[in-house]
C-alpha cells in the first residue's frame, strides 16, 4: 500500500516519497471527530474537478478526454480493467503527472502548480509499499508524525492495536498485509480532507478489507470528507462507493451514483454491468 513509486522516474519518486509524508493522511475509525476544515472550498465545489484531461505515453493514450468531477462528502469508486488509466488518473489528481491536455483542479487548485496546497490535504495510498524497510514500527509512527502537526497520536494507537502491528518490528519483515496496515496506519492518523486510495485491498485479507477499511471509508464519508480509491473488486466498489465511475482504455464509460446505475441495471452486478459497459 503507500505511494506507488513503481514507473515513477527518479526525481518523481523523491518528490513522492517527501510529498506523501506532508500529504498523507485522516479520519477517525471507532470515534470520528469533528471535521474543520482549513478551506476556501465552499461545500458545494467539487473536491476535484478533471476537465477534458488527456494523457499519452509515445503512442499510447493511456486518458483520452477524460472529464469528472467529485463534490466533497461522498466515496467515488474508480473502476476499470487493467490498464484502463486508472492510476494514470490518480497521479493527476495527486500532482504527479502534469496534464498535457486539459486541466485538473483539486481543492481549486492546481496540484503541479501548488503542490503544498493540494498535498497536504491529501491521504494518498497505493498497493506499492514504499515504506522505509530500515525502520521499526514505532519508528515509522515517530518519524510520520513530525511531518503532521494534526497527527492524532491517541487514533495512531488505536490503529496499530487494530491492525495487531508490534511496535518493534521491523518494516521490511512485516508481511504485505501487516505492511499494508502500517501503510494505511500512517494514512489514517493524519485528517486529511480527501483519502485517495489506489488499489488499497491489495495485500489485505478479507476481514481487514471488509471490516476495517470499509468501516474506514464510511467514517471519512460521513464526517463530510472525501474518498476517492480505485478497485478491482467491484463487489467491494458496491458495497463502499457512493458514485461509480468506470474507465475503459482511457475514457469514461459511466459515471454515476452508484444508487442510478444499478436502478438502471435492474438485477446485475457491478461486476455484471462493468462487463456489459466496457464492450459495449
Ligand atoms: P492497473 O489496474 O493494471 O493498475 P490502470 O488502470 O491503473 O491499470 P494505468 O497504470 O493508468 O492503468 O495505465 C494506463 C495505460 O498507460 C497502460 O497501457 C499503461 O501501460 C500505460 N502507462 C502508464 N504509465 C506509463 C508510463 N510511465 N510509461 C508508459 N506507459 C505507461
């Protein structure tokens, strides 16, 4: 989990691995907390807002013409086929990739243009686990929360006795799930106002998957703040997402509240509609 530093060139992975530090984090699981927001953002602007973005690699047009826009308070599942752009989409929205065509506006503002701004109101995760391997877990909570002056020290123990993570190991002997748990520790101990999760059941068993990052995204929706996080499993994206938006070899197929897709796919699955609209 944490930042997807893989196909990143070099200065990009340095800038990630600094920018995840002053950017990542959030919510409250079994005891939410009020939400104030340090923003600008009227309630009603979108929390990101992609227009007409389109993205190549050499001959490869990985998002083509690629609008959305996600108001605040609501968990947006991004689903696609491997390939499709999801996380092309993602970098983008975290500052990462600069737009070649059209504009992407996160907070209202440009995320390449003000990195700060944007960055350090995010919790940004991704199946990739960067996490320094030197550190122990105690180690990476310390050297996390020097970056976070809202890190909630009280939450980030709560969390690392949830996620059954031992102070004393080591990351680079954790398991990819425990791993995970400590990425998503790190994510979660912080208040961001926008989580942008990238993959982030990869390397989770089902119970955390189910019971605890489920129960994490609820939370941050309903403290008013936004979740947007890509999947593959789309029976997960039905059970979390507010809004669905599908992407197929970089364009949006479908985009809607999750409650009108389904409406108007009577008796079928996410799965069962994803299928039908990617070939249709
Ligand atoms: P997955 O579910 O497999 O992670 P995805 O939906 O996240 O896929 P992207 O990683 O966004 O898809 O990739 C979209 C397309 O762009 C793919 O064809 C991919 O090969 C290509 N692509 C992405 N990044 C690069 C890059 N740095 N250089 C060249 N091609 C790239």
């Amino acid at each position: 989990m944490v930042v997807r530093l893989r196909g990143c060139a070099a200065d990009e992975r340095a800038r990630i691995s600094d920018q995840r530090v002053s950017a990542t984090s959030i919510c409250a699981l079994p005891t939410p907390i009020p939400v104030e927001f340090a923003s600008s953002l009227q309630q009603s602007d979108p929390v990101i807002h992609i227009a007409n973005l389109t993205r190549r690699f050499g001959a490869k047009t990985a998002l083509n013409s690629v609008s959305v826009s996600m108001p605040r308070g609501a968990v947006y599942g991004l689903v696609g086929a491997n390939g499709a752009g999801k996380t092309t989409l993602i970098k983008h929205v975290m500052g990462l990739l600069k737009a070649e065509g059209g504009s992407v506006r996160v907070f209202g503002l440009d995320p390449v243009a003000d990195p700060v701004g944007v960055l350090s109101r995010i919790g940004y995760l991704s199946e990739e686990n960067d996490l320094p391997g030197w550190m122990t877990v105690s180690e990476l909570i310390r050297y996390s929360r020097a970056f976070y002056p809202q890190w909630d020290d009280a939450y980030a123990a709560e969390l690392r006795n949830t996620f059954a993570l031992d102070s004393a190991a080591k990351i680079k002997n954790l398991s990819k799930g425990q791993k995970a748990r400590a990425g998503l520790l790190v994510a979660l101990a912080y208040r961001p106002e926008l989580l942008v999760l990238d993959e982030p059941s990869s390397g989770l068993d089902p119970i955390v998957r189910r019971d605890i990052l489920g129960a994490v995204i609820r939370t941050i929706a309903d403290e008013g703040r936004t979740v947007l996080f890509s999947s593959h499993l789309l029976d997960e994206v039905e059970e979390v997402a507010d809004h669905v938006t599908m992407i197929s070899h970089g364009t949006i197929v479908l985009s809607a509240p999750l409650g009108d897709i389904k409406a108007a796919h009577r008796g079928l699955s996410l799965d069962e509609i994803f299928v039908s609209t990617a070939r249709a």
